[in-house]
C-alpha cells in the first residue's frame, strides 16, 4: 500500500467513482451491471489505490470475475493504479485521515451517489415529501425539523435520504452528515456496550450535522436501543442539528414503540410517500432507461411494463432491468411481447389477493417438493436453497414487507441474504432457466381462485 495516505473523501471521490462506473456500463451489459456492479460503493482513495466496498454476498464474485476490469476502468477513468476490495465494515488503514463510515463529510461510503434530487421523479403522491427533504437539505436544522418520511417498501424513502445527504456533502460547507439504518445503530450501540466504548459511539452520532436515519420501525420493543436512540435525538435536536427520519408507517401506528419517541416523531413534518400513477410510473421508467443508456426500449414496452407494474418505484426498475436482461440474453428486441412475455406472472397488485409470508413460504416448498419448515431451518440441500431463495424473491415482489423483515421470517438471515436471492432469482428468470417453471408453480398456488393461471 503506498505511503501517501490521503483519503479523499469528497466531492472528488464521488465524481471519480462516476466516471468508473460510466466506463463500467459501456463494458459488461445492463444484467451484469445491475446485478454485479451497481451495488459497490467507492470507500477512499489511498494514495493511486481506490478501495471499493462490496456487500458480502456478491464480494468474493466481483473479486474473482471483475476485478480486473476494475483496474482497467479505475485506471483508465481516474488514473488509479490498483483498485481493492473490500467489505462493508472496512475502515481506512492506519496513518489515513479521519474517515468514519456513513460520514460524509470523510466519503459517505453508506450513501449512493446515485440517489439524487436530480435523479427523483416527482408526482402527486411524493411531491410533499420531496419538497419537505430538499428544503432540510438546503437549510438543514431550519426547515422542518425533524423531518418524519413514511411509506410502504419501494417508493423512495431511501432515495429521498440519500438525496441529503448527497446534497449537503456537496453544498453544505463541510457539514457532516451520517446515514444509518436502525439495525445499524443497534448493531453499533450493542457493539458499543460489550466493548465498553459508549463515549466513542455517543460521539459518532451526537456530533453529527444532520443524521440521516432509516426503518425506524424497526426500533419497536427494542428498550435500550430507544434508550440511547431518546437521547441521541435530544441532543442532536437541542444543539439545532437535522434530523430525518423514514418509516415504513407513520409514528402513531409504530407498535411498541415509547410514547415519548412518537412524540418526537411528531413534532416536525409527518410527510407520506404514496404509489405513483401511470404517468409517474411512465416518467420513472423513461428516466431510467435514459440513465442506463437503454434509448433502444421503445416507448410501448415501458408503458407495457408501467401498466402492469404498479406497487412501487423498486418493482418498476426490476421489472425493467429484468425485460432488458431477457431481451439481450436471447438477441431480440425489447418489444411490448417481450415485456409480456417476461413480466407475464406480475399482476397489478389490485388484481390479485394479498400473500403472506406463510403463504409464500408453503407455495415456494410446495413448488419445489420439500418441507415448508426447510426453508426457516439451516438446511442448505441446494433444492431447499433454491426453494428459499424463491420464497424470498416472491415475498419481494408479493408483499409489502421489507428485506429485514424477510429475513427474520426465514429463519433469522440478514437483508443481504434477501437481497442476493432476489437478484439471483431475477437474473434466472431473465434466461428462462427451470427457475421460471418453479416459480410459476409457485405463483399458481398463490394464485386466487377463478386466476386465469389456475386454469
């Protein structure tokens, strides 16, 4: 590793980063993309080295497949002379200027670049929400503070998060911004309390400018993380520093949770996140395509997938990644049959009743001939595997439910679990592989009856 160790952690290492991965999408095709690439984030830049953090389940394919065309493009793009792999946890070696993960203000590693104001389609059903995040951005502590963001799974809140971030690091003279999850700040805070170092994790969140905070929900029944979590929020509130806060519901409907946390919750903005319209729905997909240098898609294919796909913003753009996938895949054009074709299982969500993760779970068993209980067990048999991951992809794209809350239904794993197996199952049915008729069988057992799938 070279001794020149500054890190930089910012607005440079973002831009860098854009330049590698608009290399990156001009060499591998939208699928692999998607799937392999998109989800690394540019950690620091130590010296003519690029650390690149991967989530675990993809890191040890992306090192063994991809990391050569990574030092090619990060030499070509930004004159990186080595690029280095590495997980979610990495911190900067030893001698590195200060940098803390999810500290934007040192190369916000926890927010995408990607997500944007620039890059959210507005409409009817977000423009509160929106407007209420880019006006905290732009004078964070002064404008609606805390901030309190709800909505089902899949219709921005993390953009929407992400989007302040990214603006305050860019035109916030060096405000420091933090992202976390609430798993991640309960994570941290047990950490914290066996390693005996509460000062050090106190001082992480409390000094924060703006502290971004994701699935709130999730804090519920938790004692001594609301704890802790009271009284970060006082501080930080007091001293005059932004909060926002998302949820998948709104505070008075978060079970469980301290009377005292709601109230707190509720006494900024309340703003609701609610499904897109066809037009919005058309618009998100036209600018995805525009942003994926996808210009090739005719406009009838993305009003196919718009009309047919309507619960949410995350299930628009798979859809879309998935037609593209299929398209290129079998050297055919991205017609409105193909999207048919490819999207021929996904019903409006009005049109079918609601499963449940039970539900799920039975039918993806079921479709593949072993034990519902399986798929919940540590049983790793590649065809209760496959079952399982199956169960995880449908209740995605089936339910409401959130990756961590998947997760904990089958048996205990963690979002990134979910995560690979959505995007696993995804690319298998991209390629018409024998996934598709077990997810089918699946999709037939959850269908309602008098379904035109059950005939």
């Amino acid at each position: 590793m070279p001794e020149t160790s500054s890190i930089d952690a910012s607005e440079e290492l973002v831009r860098g980063w854009d330049a590698v991965t608009l290399a990156l999408r001009r060499d591998v095709t939208d699928f692999t993309f998607h799937i392999w690439l998109e989800p690394l984030i540019p950690a620091a830049r130590v010296g003519d080295t690029l650390f690149v953090r991967a989530p675990d389940h993809i890191r040890t394919w992306v090192e063994e497949s991809f990391l050569a065309l990574l030092h090619r493009t990060a030499a070509g793009a930004i004159g990186a002379s080595a690029v280095q792999i590495v997980d979610m946890d990495w911190v900067p070696p030893a001698g590195a200027a200060d940098a803390k993960p999810g500290e934007v203000g040192a190369g916000s590693p926890d927010l995408n670049p990607s997500y944007t104001f620039d890059h959210f389609v507005i409409c009817d059903g977000n423009r509160l929400a929106h407007g209420a995040a880019l006006a905290a951005a732009e004078q964070p502590g002064q404008a609606y503070n805390p901030l309190f963001i709800h909505g089902r799974p899949g219709l921005g809140k993390t953009h929407l998060l992400h989007a302040i971030g990214n603006y305050v690091h860019l035109y916030g003279d060096g405000l420091t911004v933090r992202y976390v999850t609430v798993e991640e700040f309960t994570a941290e805070f047990v950490r914290a309390v066996r390693t005996g170092d509460s000062a050090a994790f106190r001082h992480r969140f409390r000094d924060a400018d703006v502290l971004l905070v994701d699935d709130v929900q999730f804090l519920a029944a938790k004692l001594r993380t609301e704890e802790e979590f009271f009284h970060t929020f006082n501080a930080l509130h007091e001293s005059g520093s932004q909060l926002v806060i998302t949820s998948d519901r709104r505070p008075r409907d978060i079970e469980s949770l301290e009377i005292r946390l709601r109230e707190r919750f509720e006494c900024g903005l309340v703003a609701d996140l609610e499904p897109p319209d066809f037009s919005a729905r058309l618009a998100i997909l036209q600018q995805r395509a525009r942003l994926d240098a996808a210009a090739a898609i005719p406009a009838e294919t993305l009003s196919e997938i718009a009309a047919r796909i309507t619960s949410s913003v995350r299930a628009l753009e798979g859809a879309l990644v998935r037609v593209v996938a299929y398209a290129s895949l079998h050297d055919r054009r991205p017609t409105p049959d193909v999207a048919r074709h490819v999207l021929r299982y996904m019903q409006p969500r009005g049109e079918r009743a609601r499963a449940t993760l039970g539900d799920i779970q039975s039918a993806s068993a079921a479709a593949l001939d072993v034990p519902a209980d399986a798929l919940i067990a540590k049983d790793r048999r590649p065809r209760v595997a496959l079952a399982r991951q199956i169960a995880m992809y449908l209740a995605r794209e089936l339910t409401d439910a959130s990756l961590p809350a998947i997760g904990r239904h089958f048996g205990g794993r963690n979002h990134s679990t979910v995560l690979h197996a959505h995007r696993r199952i995804a690319g298998d049915l991209a390629e018409d592989s024998e996934t598709t008729e077990a997810v089918k069988r699946a999709q037939d057992t959850l269908a309602p009856a008098g379904d035109d799938r059950r005939r």
